[in-house]
C-alpha cells in the first residue's frame, strides 16, 4: 500500500464518499430538470470534501515520506484528485440507470460536460 498508484487509487475513496449522496441529488437536478433547494446542505457536504480531502492528503503524504519517496508531491496531489474518477464512474452508471437518454448527441453532451465537471472537481480537490 506504499505505491504511489495504489494511494493515488485508494485516495479518492473517502471524498467521493462523503459527496455520494449529494451527487445523486445534484445531478438529478441537473439532468433530470428537478428543481434542487437545498443549498445551506449542498455547502454543508461541500465543507465536509474539503475536511476530508484534506485529511487523506496529509494522511497519504506522510506515508509517503514515511516511505522516503520523493515522489510526495504529485501523489499528495493525484490522491486528492482521483476523487473525480470516481465521480466521473458514478456519472457512468446514473447515465445507464437513472436517465432515459439515448443517442449519440446525448450520449456525447452527457459524458462531455461531465468530464469537464469531473475535470473541475479534481483539481478543486487536488489543490487542497
């Protein structure tokens, strides 16, 4: 667990799972034309990814410098980021289960805006 790819893969875990709930929320708003009202609690979730991301970073750094790798600082930054891989896949399967599109005009905004979301998420998360 000292390979800076399995703590780039294993650091987006906790994030993603304090934001998992919201997601659905947020992205049924978004796709699924819902009216969402509930922004005290969306900021509320947001401050909680910034706790955490926070805590995984320095957590996953220091064992890397525990190791002495080098390498520390993209890690450090690649861990916190990874959280948006894992959104970009949970944007996989709201896309195959929870919407009713189909066709490639669809398929492609669908994916394209949310790889720039994701694109977004991870380097919000990966400047922390």
């Amino acid at each position: 667990f000292m390979e800076p790819a399995v703590i780039v893969c294993l650091g987006g875990i906790l994030p993603f799972g304090s934001i998992f709930i919201e997601m659905y929320f947020i992205f049924t708003s978004f796709w699924a034309y819902k009216i969402y009202y509930v922004y005290g609690f969306m900021m509320l979730v947001l401050v909680i990814l910034c706790i955490v991301t926070v805590c995984v970073t320095i957590v996953c750094t220091y064992f890397l410098l525990n190791a002495e790798d080098y390498r520390w600082y993209w890690t450090s930054f690649l861990s916190a980021a990874s959280t948006a891989i894992y959104v970009y896949m949970y944007s996989f399967y709201y896309y195959f289960f929870k919407t009713k599109m189909y066709g490639l005009f669809q398929t492609s905004f669908y994916f394209g805006y949310m790889a720039v979301f994701s694109t977004a998420l991870g380097i919000m998360c990966g400047k922390f």
